[in-house]
C-alpha cells in the first residue's frame, strides 16, 4: 500500500508553505503514474503517532512528482513537514482521487489558499492539451500565493489560453472586484464582466474551504449544469462529528461482526461501544484499514457494504450513485446492524 519514497527537493511556496518533490524509481514509476487533481497520502510517526495526510499532486506534465504543503495553525503534520529536508524517507501511497482533468476543452478552476496544488496540475495538462483554461485563485496577500512562478510561467507560455485572476482579501488591488474572499456573488460579477465564460465553460473544478464551495455552486448553478462542477474539499468548517443514532448505538453496545474483504484475504474484528468508527475499531484489534483524511473527504477508505448495515457520520466525498450502490466511508461508518461485510476490493 505504501511506497518509501526519498524527498528530493524542498522549496519554499508563499508564507508558511513548502513544495515538497519525491525521487520516484523504476520500480515505482508504474504505481505513482497520477491524473491532472489526484492526490498523495503521506505517513509519518509524528511524536510517537502514526500520522497521515493526503496532499494533492501540483507537477505538470512530465515534471517531478511533488505536492505543496501549507503550514496549518495546530497542524500535527504540516508542522512535522517543514523540518523535513532533501534526503529524509517519507511513507507515500500511490496517487488516488477523482477529483481530475478529463480532457474538457474549456475549463474554469476556483481556488483558494492551499486548495490550487491540484489545480497547478489540471491547469498545466489542459494547457498542454490546448484547452482554454481561466483560474480565479484567492488568497490573503501576494506573499501566500503558492506556486506563483508556476502560474506565472504558464501565463506567460499560453498568453491567449489562460485567464489567471488573484482576489486578495488583505491586500488592495487597482480593480474592486479583485478584492475580499471569493464568493459566488464575486464569481458571476467576473462572468458578466466577461472575465471568465461560466456559460461556455465544459467543466468548473473548486477546491478550498467548504463555505466557499457551497456558495459559489448554489451561485453558479444557473449558468453551469450540476454534472459540470466538480469539487475537492481541503477542510471544512463544521463542528465536532455528529452523535450516533440510537441504532448505531445499541448496536455498538451489544457488539457487531464485522468482516472486511481487502486485497482477496477476509479479515475480522468487533465493533464495541468505545469505537466510534469501524477504521477505530479494525486498528483497535490490529488491523489496518485503508484511510488518509479520518474527515469523510478523501475516500480513501471507500468501501461497499455487501452485507448489513451502517450509516456515517459525515460524507463530503461520496456522489449519489455511489450511495445508490451501498458503497460507504469506512472512516466514517458505525454499524446498524448485528453483522456487517464491507468489500474493500469492490470498484
């Protein structure tokens, strides 16, 4: 599951932000071959725990495989990576995500703060591609645009195909619009503006906070059909993860079976009362489970139930048909039911 890879380079990317590249051998270049908006799951023992956190992948074509890390305020992992220099190993799995490019001839990409690492990435391949691509990317102020050179070069390279627009929050800028958060209100005003083309767009990818997401798709929802917006949340802003039901926990309270099917081998454990997952319980007993984000966003725990029952706590993740076809988050799920079976195998 997990690869070791050796950093090869570390820079800086705006304030508090670093761009970590990996060298990736022979042996590993099959596995590490990634899409334009997957991401990368690294692991470290951070102070005498098993950490892990997914970072979407920012290489352009045929560049080094790299992901941008910002540092987060309390951020266990974030903190642990900017110590880390050229040379040091870091645990990586294979690229995942399905947050990507698909070959759309005419793209629109939101981003804000750390949330353009994949878009550096959809950008440089639809640009390669001759796609038409606009970025709307905000940020506090010029000093935390990450991957400015990056953006830049691609500006300067595909002058007539890419549009790159920074709102600023803290610092003024020469046009109004330009500044304070990205909103959808902002994004339609830049649309009628005849800054970006929300009407003839093929595919609008948002990656950031959940509010902005949330705002900006109800705001375009009229220009843009629903399958055409695509989006990847770096973090939300909800509160503590919901209570059980009353189902999940009289279930918990009594004991489930659950059997888990990864890699062809079925394995086994209980889910008590004192786990509030079934990742917690599988790792309780030994048993590792496949997980990044614990946050219900980066599905790579996704699983199908194929026997029983269990409902999450959260899902940001999961589209309906996946929901329709009894797939679950298995970081997420508490069982309902006596006895649950989840295929991790299951496409």
């Amino acid at each position: 599951m997990f690869h070791e890879l050796t950093i090869s380079a570390i820079r800086p990317e705006g304030v508090g932000a670093v761009a970590m590249s990996f060298e990736v051998s022979g042996a590993d270049q099959e596995a590490f071959g990634f899409t334009p908006g997957q991401y990368l799951t690294l692991r470290a023992e951070v102070e005498g725990n098993d950490t892990r956190r997914s970072y979407s992948i920012a290489s352009a074509p045929g560049a080094p495989l790299t992901v941008g890390i910002k540092q987060v305020e309390g951020g266990v992992f974030s903190s642990f990576a900017q110590g880390l220099k050229p040379g040091d190993t870091l645990q990586v799995m294979p690229p995942e995500g399905r947050f990507t490019y698909k070959g759309e001839a005419r793209v629109i990409l939101i981003a804000a703060g750390s949330g353009i690492t994949p878009m550096v990435s959809i950008a440089a391949q639809a640009l390669e591609q001759g796609a038409e691509v606009a970025l709307i990317y905000g940020n506090r102020d010029s000093g935390t645009i990450m991957f400015r050179d990056a953006l830049d070069d691609l500006k300067d390279r595909y002058v007539d195909r890419f549009t790159l627009i920074h709102v600023l929050s803290r610092e003024p800028q020469d046009v109004a619009l330009l500044n304070g958060r990205i909103t959808g209100e902002k994004v339609v005003a830049l649309a009628n503006a005849g800054a970006v083309d929300l009407a003839g767009t093929e595919a609008v990818f948002l990656c950031g906070p959940g509010g902005m997401i949330e705002d900006v798709t109800a705001a375009i929802a009229p220009m843009v059909p629903k399958d055409k917006v695509h989006f990847e949340l770096f973090y939300t802003e909800e509160g503590p993860r919901p209570e059980r039901s009353a189902a999940a926990a009289a279930a918990a309270e009594a004991g489930v079976t659950v059997e888990v099917v990864l890699d062809g081998a079925r394995r086994s454990f209980q889910v008590e009362a004192q786990d509030d997952d079934v990742v917690a319980a599988a790792a309780r007993q030994g048993l590792e489970l496949p997980f990044s984000c614990k946050g219900g966003m980066c599905c790579t725990c996704r699983c199908k139930v194929v026997e029983g029952a269990a409902e999450m706590a959260t899902n940001y993740s999961l589209e309906p048909w996946e929901l329709d076809a009894g797939f679950t988050l298995a970081c997420q799920a508490r069982p309902t039911s006596e006895k649950l079976v989840l295929d991790f195998d299951a496409a």
